[in-house]
C-alpha cells in the first residue's frame, strides 16, 4: 500500500465533514494531472478537476465518493455515557468493543472514546441480538455535566483503527468504502499521461455525502452537464462462508473487476469490457453514485466499475490491490472508446 492510500484511509471522512480527506485527494491528483486542469469545489464539498481535451466533443464524469459509514451523537446519559445513531449503513453487530474518535465542529475538539460492550461473563442470550438502542461510547466523562463541555447533540463519531496490510497484494482497513475509490481516480489520471485523448473533456469528480442518500453526486448533476459517466464503488465478494453466490453472485477477491449490469446502466459501455471480467446485476437501482447521473440531464449513459470488497461497512473491509488496478484498467478502456467515438 503506497503512502497516499495509507494516509488517505486513515484521514477520516465522515459523512457531512469530509474536508480534510478531500483536501488529501486534491493534493494527490494535482501531482497526476497538468497545469491546464481546473479545480472545481461546492459547498457541500463536493470536489473536482475539469481536464480538457484538443478537440472537445464529449463530457464524461470519472466518479468516486469520499465519505466513509459512521455514527452521530444522538442522546448524553446522566453518567456521561454518550448515545448514537448512524450515520450511513453502519453495522451496530461489529460495533461493539471499537474504538473511536469524535468530532465537534463547534468546540473544535476531537476525543477518543470506545463503544461498551458488556463482559461475556456477564452476558445472556439476548445480548448477542445488537440493536443500535443498546450503543453507547465511554469517552471517560463523569457526568452530563462533564460531557457537555466536549460534546454536542449531533457530532460524528468515526471508527479509530489503522490500515494494515495483509499477505500478497490484501489490505485491511475501514472506509475502503470508497476511498479506494478515490485512489483509482488519482491512478487513473497518472495512467491518462501515456495517451492522447483527443475527443472528450474529462471531469475527475470526488463526491461527498453517497452514504446517506447519495447526496453530493445529486447536486454535482443538478448544476452539470455531461453526456457520459463512469462511476467506481466497491461491490461484495461472495468468497466468504455463509453467502449464497445464487443469490448474491459469485464475486471472487481476487478475481479483477466487477462490471456491473442494470436497468440504469449502459449496455453499450458493459460490452467494451465484460470479456474476462466478473459481473453483477442490479435488479433496481444500484444503491452507488451510479443511479444519480443515469437518471441526470433526462438520462446519462453510464457506467458502474467495483472493486469486490469483503465484510463491508465494517471496520475491517478488505480489497486485493490486484482487483484495483483491473478496476484502472476497465476505466480506463471506457475512456478510449469513447475517445474513438467522433460524435
């Protein structure tokens, strides 16, 4: 795992206050693109590089997302012990036991604390059936009184671990989900270098706020045009004891990229790459940033490229860096046949 990717993961970006990531990936992608690429940024934080091209005929969107599953502040017991909610899909069943570090935009704190769990010794059947009712954090405050001068109704709280790499070319880390997302953008943009793309503009959008409703990309369409997009998330490997591959695919780690097929997507872009890859279906929606620019501008052809990940929307997500560079690859043949495309 190179030092970009590692600091990346680790810089948390929590659904609404993604910032400082952000900042991170803008840096990365300033060392891979030229100085004619634009920046362009939202409020919400929404963040991207305009790259044109010599002959302008197309616009396409490469699209990640940066904010990673968490927890808000949702109720302070008397004793201090502090209540949440989730923010995104968060797994209250891992949860228990985790360290993690919440933010106060207000009071510009950042504390650590852990998720309680009750002793085995001490537990009944019951305990083992987690509800999010049943979640608190233990920042070591003695009362309210003492928790209100660090914390607001409200605040986000990330999970604290690091990432760590595995054998061979597997990591292990939170928030993979989908900053491995934005890593492909950043390799990408450094593999671009080595062609001459004439015909198309390139927008390299990093979004915010997918977790909680596919926020950041609904704005970025609301306020743009393109006439393609392709959009990179993680998708589930089925590789694991207890999936039924019948139902859910048989995704392998390992095994290169995911393209997916679906209503919304496009079948015209699927074909340039399903030969020697695995794929998925969608029988709705896609759940990802995809659905928000196929139903953009009266309808976008798009595409939807995953990096198959295990135990996602935990705190250990693994991915086979092998699996992201074949996500590269697949975005990057999209883009040379649309470059090829003279209308």
């Amino acid at each position: 795992m190179n030092n970009f990717l590692k600091e990346y993961l680790s810089t948390n970006s929590p659904s609404g206050l993604e910032k400082e990531a952000q900042n991170l990936w803008i840096g990365e992608m300033k060392k891979h693109l030229d100085s004619s690429s634009s920046i362009g940024r939202d409020y919400f934080g929404n963040a991207w590089f305009n790259v044109k091209s010599r002959n302008s005929k197309k616009r396409v969107v490469i699209e990640s997302h940066v904010d990673e599953i968490c927890w808000r502040v949702s109720h302070i017991e008397l004793n201090g012990l502090v209540r949440i909610l989730r923010n995104g899909g968060t797994d209250e069943s891992t949860a228990r036991g985790s360290r993690v570090v919440l933010f106060n935009p207000l009071k510009g704190e950042s504390i650590h604390g852990v998720i309680g769990q009750k002793a085995i010794h001490m537990q009944k059947k019951t305990d083992t059936d987690v509800k999010i009712v049943d979640l608190y954090v233990d920042f070591g405050f003695k009362d309210r009184e003492h928790a209100e001068k660090f914390v607001t109704i409200g605040d986000l709280i990330c999970y604290y671990n690091s990432p760590m790499q595995l054998l061979g070319n597997r990591i292990t880390s939170k928030a993979i989900d989908n900053k491995i997302g934005g890593y492909i953008l950043t390799r990408v943009a450094s593999e671009l270098k080595n062609y001459e793309i004439e015909n198309i503009d390139l927008i390299f959008l990093n979004a915010v706020q997918e977790e909680t409703g596919l926020h950041g990309s609904r704005m970025f369409c609301d306020k743009n045009e393109f006439d393609y997009a392709i959009v990179t998330d993680v998708g589930h490997a089925t590789d694991t004891p207890t999936i039924d591959k019948r139902e859910k695919g048989d995704i392998k780690l390992g095994g290169g990229a995911i393209i997916a097929r679906g209503s919304l997507l496009d079948e015209s872009l699927v074909s340039v790459n399903h030969k020697g890859q695995m794929l998925a279906c969608d029988n709705r929606g896609t759940g990802t940033d995809a659905d928000s620019f196929a139903l953009s501008n009266g309808g976008t052809p798009t595409a939807l490229i995953k990096t198959p990940l295990r135990y996602m929307h935990t705190q250990t997500e693994v991915c086979d860096m092998n699996d992201v560079e074949s996500v590269v690859d697949s975005i990057l043949r999209v883009v040379l046949h649309l470059d090829k495309i003279n209308q």
